[in-house]
C-alpha cells in the first residue's frame, strides 16, 4: 500500500514535469534522458545509466534523470540542422551502445 503510494506521488511529479516543464525522456539502450528544447537548435539534458546486472525500469530511470534535470545537473548540446531533437539524441547516444 504505501509503495503504490509513493509510486503514484513519483508518477504525478514526472507527469507534472511534462506538463509545466516540456520535458521529454527518451531511452536508448542502457541510457535514460530527461530533455527539453532550450533555444531552437539547443537542447538541454540530464541522463541516467541503467546497470548491467539491474532489471530495466523506466519509471526509475525517468524518475532518476528527472531529479538530476530539476538538482541542475544538466548539460547543454547544439543539434545539427535538420534533426528533431528526438532523432538526434537517438543517434549522439546510440554511439555509446
């Protein structure tokens, strides 16, 4: 009972994040990023790394980068023309796979 609870505060943070924030995630393999779109060709980012020997859970690696995104540890990338922000953090991340 209070684990649902707590993760249904959890989920109404990540839910009120999108909402109020623009923040987008995106998985790509082992990488959990928490984003949004500063300037028009900047995209501001804050990412979280699942362990090799964990079970893989989205909403812990939302929740985790989301946290980092609000603490301030972000960091901030230039896209290249011509690349929706999605397909460019899909391709910059698969490298690293």
């Amino acid at each position: 009972m209070l684990y649902r609870a707590i993760r249904n505060a959890e989920r109404a943070k990540i839910t009120h994040a999108k909402a109020k924030h623009g923040v987008r995630f995106l998985t790509v393999g082992k990488y959990t990023i928490c984003y949004r779109v500063d300037r028009r060709d900047v995209i501001e980012l804050s990412t979280t790394i699942k362990h090799p020997n964990d079970r893989f859970d989205k909403h812990v690696g939302q929740l985790t980068a989301l946290q980092r995104f609000a603490a301030n540890n972000r960091i901030h990338l230039k896209s290249e023309q011509g690349f929706p922000p999605k397909q460019f953090l899909q391709l910059a991340f698969s490298i690293f796979q």
